[in-house]
C-alpha cells in the first residue's frame, strides 16, 4: 500500500509537468504586455523594452519557461523581478501587489479551505441521507421530494443562487452580511449554503441512483435471507457498497471546492484563491496567474491521489488490486535484476 | 406417518406489474417430512424460485403478493407471521442457497464476518464465538480456517457456493432451500458441491428442498419429487417412481429430453413449444398446448389433483376422463 501512494505521488509528476507547460504557454500567447502595464502610461518604447529586459520577457519562449521552473536571476540590481522558480515554490512578486505571489495564496488558502470543509459537510449531511431515503422509498412522496429538489438545485447556477441568497437575506431580512468574510462566521452561511446546493444535488442524485442498483443485488437478497431486519441491511450491506461511485464525486467536488469556487467567491467578494485568480487574470498578473494555476493543479492531484487512497479502505478488491499491482512490479524488478 | 415440518396449502403468489397479474404460483400443495428431502424439478419461470421466496417471505414487497392458502411451518402459518416474527425464522430455522454464488456474497465483507454475522442475528454466540464457529463452519465445508480474512473475490465460484453453504447451515436450520445451487458452477464442481449439500443434510439433519430444472441433479440427493409447471405441481411422487413410471405427459416429456445411458437411442425427443404466458393462462389444462396425450376435453376442462397409490398428479387421463394412452407417445409419436 505505502509504495503505491509512493507510486502514485511520483505520478503527479509529470502531470504537473503538462500542466505548467499548458499553462505558461497560454499565457504566453495571450495578448497584453506584462511591462506595459507596470510601467506608467506616458512611458517611451524604449523604458517598455530595458523593462522587458529586466523582467526576462525578451528571452525565447522556451527559455522564460525554463525560467519559470528553475529560477530568474534579472539583470536590474533591485531584486524585485527574480525569482526561484517553480521548484523553489518561488514564482516572484506579483506585478500588481508586489508581494511574492505564493504567499499571497498560502494566506488566502485557509479561507477556501475553510468554505471548503463547511459546504462538504453541509452537502454531505444532507445529500447522503437524503439519496438513502430516496432509493429505499423508491416512488414514494420523500423520493419525489428529494427528486425535484435536486434537481432545482442542480439547475441553480452558483452566481444566480448567490445573488437571489443576497437578495432576500441580506437586502429583504436583513440577516446575514451580503459580503463574507472568515473572522465572521455568520457571514459565511450565504456562501456556504451556495457551494452547497450544487453538490449536494449531486451527490444525492449519485446516492440514489447506486443505492438502487445496489439493493438488487444478490447478496443484499442474502443478506435478508439470513434474517437481518431492514435497516441494517441498508446500513451494512448496503451503503458501503453503494458509496464506492458517491466517494469518486465527492472527490472531485472536494478539488473543486478547494481550489476555489470562483464565481461564488466573486458574488460574496470572499477573499480565497478563486479571487486572487480572478483579479490577477483582469490585471495580466502573470507570476500571480501562473502561481494560482499551478497550486490549483497540486491540490488537485493530491485530492485525486487521497480519494484513490480512500477506495481501497472501502473496497478490498481495489485494495487487492494496487497491492498485486505493487507485488508484480517489484517480482518484475527483481527478474530483471538477476 | 413421519412428523411434517412443512406443508404448503393451496398457495397462491402473484406478482403485480402496472399491466398484468403474473401468476407465477397456482394453488399449490407440498409436504415434508422432518429430515425429508424433496426435488423441485421445471423449466424456467416455471415457479419453483417464487414458491422458495413465498416460503421465506422474501417476495419483492411492492409486486408479489401471496393471495391465498397457508404455508405451515411446524404448524406456525408463516404467510401470517409479523415481518420481526419471520426475521428470527429466516436464517435460522429456514435457509436458503442462492442460484449464483458468484454475485450473492457482500463484496466488501469478509466471508468470515459474513457467516458469523447469521450466528450474532439469531443470538447463537457472541462477536468472538461467532467468528470462532464461523472458522469451524469453513472447515466443514472445506475451505481452511484461515481463510475466514479473506473476501470473496479471492475465492472460486465453487468455494464461495461452500461459503453460502456455511452461511445457510451456520444455524442449524430445520430447513434448506437450495435453489439452483449448482447451476452456475463448473460440472465437475457441480457433483463435490451436491454431494455436500446431500453429507450435510444428513449430518446435520436437516429437511431439504432442492430445487433444480435438471433432473439429475435431484436425482442425485431427493427422496420425493414434485414437477413444477406454470405454476402449478402436475405431478408429485417418490423420485424412482416417478423417474420409472412417470404419470404426468409433462414429466415424461422432461424425462425423454435427457440423455440415458442405459438407452439405445438416435435422438432425444424435446418437448415441443414454450410454456404459457403467465399473466395469461389458457383454459383447461394448462399444459394441453404441449401434450402429445392431449384430447378434445383438455381445453375445456381443469384437471384435479387425482392420488395414485401415494403419488399425485393433474392430468384428466388419470380422472378417466379421457382414455389412458401414457407410454404410447400420443399422437405426436
């Protein structure tokens, strides 16, 4: 098991690999000029291209992305425009602020994350109860009921949701702040019940749907046979076996979430990672773009490589699967070695 | 005559779809005696696995419906009982083998936890005793003991129908139901797994209702037999006579489609046709459609149960209402 979570973090790897270059290359091509913006209006061609000099921005594109990964020494004396590089986890300072871009998105982080947690267990909570009595009343009033409401909630776009949520409790009642932010507890339920809605609509609809085929199997009819009462063939034959497909979208929820919902944040001016990504694109921020993307891309791949972890705690076959995976690659290692 | 621990009375199942009334079980009639085995023996669809679940109230809640007669479990009416009342039968007093071993084991438990979970429902043993019996139940069924940590997907299809096994016969039940329990294994699996189920049956005492659509295979482990078909019991006897002198056209049709050894012949002789739609039975005798024997009074008149010589069976030839021409072939031959 440790060495297929140590394979699988050598992995994302090369994924992040793929996805720096896409991502440098996009913005490379994308249109504006870093040292225009920086430099004041009436600036002469001359001043735009020393700055282009200074920022590293004359060089050949293969060489800024090399750059990008292993560091920048600029040649003006003020150290402002060199950086690390990407290995270093040092991308420089953001064009706009002028403070270095990844600890602008470490600070934020906790925000995000802590919107995050709330909305996943809120959606949790409420989806997973939810799709249960959906399934083990197939047809009945709760079914339809569950049903329609998810999908309402899956077709409430988070940005409209947001607004009407603002309009009516914080302009109408008057009773949570329309601008949220995370000193202020109450001021998250706004942002938190509009991450929410959405998955929870999802993941109800998931629960549902494995739900049912799960209580046709064979051994949830075995499981009767032996005269186990109802509900705890649905707690213990059941629900294990249907959450294997609910865990996969949660999982991808999660990394959703976590690297910031973004329109969300937006409507509710919160200040996480889906802001700072949003301003910096506006601006032509590119270290702070870059940096954003990047960081989205690791927690992305650590959240995909914990809920692949979390499948072999639930399902042993997978479990039997990596562990077979492991065990024939180092007999292979092993034959090759001799 | 032997203590009955089962006798199933006039019982009818329906299941309920949005269109039609499927009548899967037609007022049958069973008996069995305490430590007796019997053989459940039709074609598919022919009602065999319906009767097993009305037995074990295991019917789908929403569709089928038992609408008439009784199901007299040493004496207790289990069509009556209250749901928690059943529960403390089923698993029990009352087990049942599942057709497909392959699919009918949790595949997130292990098979250990999954035998001793019948032990802790019906109160037997505590959690630790539990998983200790289930250890010596895995043995009696061949597999080691140690093998309890393990999940299904490490086991063969022949080993997991053993694990069934154990599960169903982990309490002692008065009664088996084994539906099929063979029929998707392997065949040389096939004769280890029913030679066990016939052991363990006498071992343990245990009454047995197997139900099968090969006639070998009851052959092999049942004392009685009853032919199942659309619904209904059209011939019940002991197996040598019945497999001897079947009474029934339908079970000699079955018996003239397998293979003897002991028979000089070309061909098997299949029986011709399908078996009724069950949401719409023909009048008459059910079974006219196909019989070679069949007359004129066939179509309009339902055949009663007549009782031979300690035998049962439906067939108008056998109520002298039309001439006795069993053995010839009839008019197809």
């Amino acid at each position: 098991m440790t060495r297929y979570i140590f394979r699988r973090l050598l992995m994302i790897v090369p994924v992040l690999v793929g996805v720096t270059f896409i991502v440098f290359s996009l913005t490379y091509i994308s249109p504006g000029d870093p040292a225009r913006m920086i430099l004041p209006q009436d600036a002469t061609d001359a001043d735009i291209s020393h700055m282009r000099h200074l920022m590293g921005l004359d060089e050949p594109f293969l060489l800024q992305y090399v750059h990008f990964l292993f560091g920048f020494k600029s040649p003006s004396e003020d150290a402002s425009f060199s950086y690390k590089g990407l290995l270093a986890l040092d991308l420089g300072r953001s064009y706009v602020s002028n403070r270095p871009v990844f600890k602008t998105i470490l600070e934020r982080f906790p925000n995000t994350a802590l919107l995050a947690i709330l909305a996943l267990i809120l959606s949790v909570i409420l989806s997973i109860p939810a799709g249960i009595i959906s399934a083990t009343h197939q047809y009945s009033v709760s079914d339809m009921v569950v049903s329609i409401l998810s999908l309402l909630g899956l077709s409430m776009p988070a940005f409209w949701l947001g607004m009407i949520l603002i309009w009516i409790f914080s302009v109408k009642l008057r009773i949570f702040p329309s601008l949220a932010n995370p000193a202020n507890l109450k001021s998250l339920v706004l942002p938190v019940i509009t991450l929410a809605t959405m998955n929870t609509a999802v993941q109800a609809r998931m629960t549902r749907s494995s739900m049912l085929e799960v209580i046709r199997q064979d051994y949830i009819r075995t499981a009767r046979a032996k005269g186990l009462d109802e509900k705890k063939v649905i707690r213990k034959h059941a629900l294990n076996n249907a959450l294997i497909p609910v865990v996969t979208v949660i999982g991808l929820q999660v990394g959703q979430l976590l690297v910031g919902a973004v329109l969300t944040e937006t409507v509710f001016s919160y200040p996480g990672i889906g802001t700072i990504m949003v301003d910096a694109i506006q601006r032509k921020d590119t270290p702070q773009i870059l940096a954003s993307v990047v960081f989205v891309a690791i927690i992305f791949a650590l959240v995909n490589l914990i809920v692949d972890i979390v499948y072999a705690f639930i399902d042993p076959r997978i479990k039997a699967q990596y562990e077979s995976m492991s065990k024939a690659r180092s007999n292979g290692a092993a034959r090759k070695g001799t | 005559m032997d203590e009955q621990l089962l006798s199933i009375q006039n019982l009818t199942t329906q299941y309920l779809t949005d269109e039609s009334v499927i009548h899967a079980v037609n007022g049958i009639n069973l008996h069995l005696a305490k430590g007796g085995s019997l053989g459940l023996v039709g074609e598919s669809g022919a009602g065999k696995t319906t009767t097993a679940y009305s037995i074990m109230g295991l019917l789908p809640k929403l569709t089928g419906k038992i609408t008439q007669g009784k199901i007299l479990f040493e004496g207790k009416d289990l069509t009556r009982l209250p749901e928690d009342e059943m529960r403390k039968i089923r698993g029990n007093e009352i087990s049942m083998i599942f057709q497909d071993p392959m699919t009918s084991l949790n595949p997130i438990l292990t098979v250990g936890d999954q035998i001793a979970e019948v032990l802790e429902i019906h109160g037997t043993a505590d959690t630790h005793a539990a998983l200790a019996k289930a250890g010596d139940m895995l043995e009696m069924v061949g597999i080691p003991r140690d093998r309890m940590h393990e999940y299904p997907h490490q086991f063969s299809g022949g080993m997991k129908q053993r694990v069934i096994i154990a599960i169903a016969l982990a309490c002692n039940p008065k009664l088996l139901i084994a539906d099929e329990p063979t029929t998707a294994l392997d065949v040389t699996i096939q004769a280890q797994v029913l030679r066990m189920i016939r052991d363990l049956k006498v071992k343990l005492d245990t009454s047995l209702i197997l139900i099968s659509h090969n006639l070998g295979v009851v052959a092999q482990v049942c004392e009685n037999v009853a032919i199942m078909y659309a619904g209904r019991i059209v011939e019940y006897g002991p197996l040598r006579e019945v497999f001897s002198r079947p009474l029934h056209p339908y079970t000699e049709g079955l018996l003239n489609s397998i293979p003897r050894i002991e028979v000089d012949k070309d061909r098997l002789s299949p029986i011709r046709g399908m078996m009724p739609d069950p949401s719409t039975m023909p009048h008459g005798c059910i079974f006219k459609p196909r019989c070679p024997y069949a007359a004129a009074a066939c179509g309009t008149r339902a055949p009663h149960i007549t009782e031979i010589s300690g035998r049962s069976v439906m067939c108008l030839m056998h109520e002298g209402v039309i001439p006795n021409t069993m053995g010839t072939g009839g008019h197809h031959a």
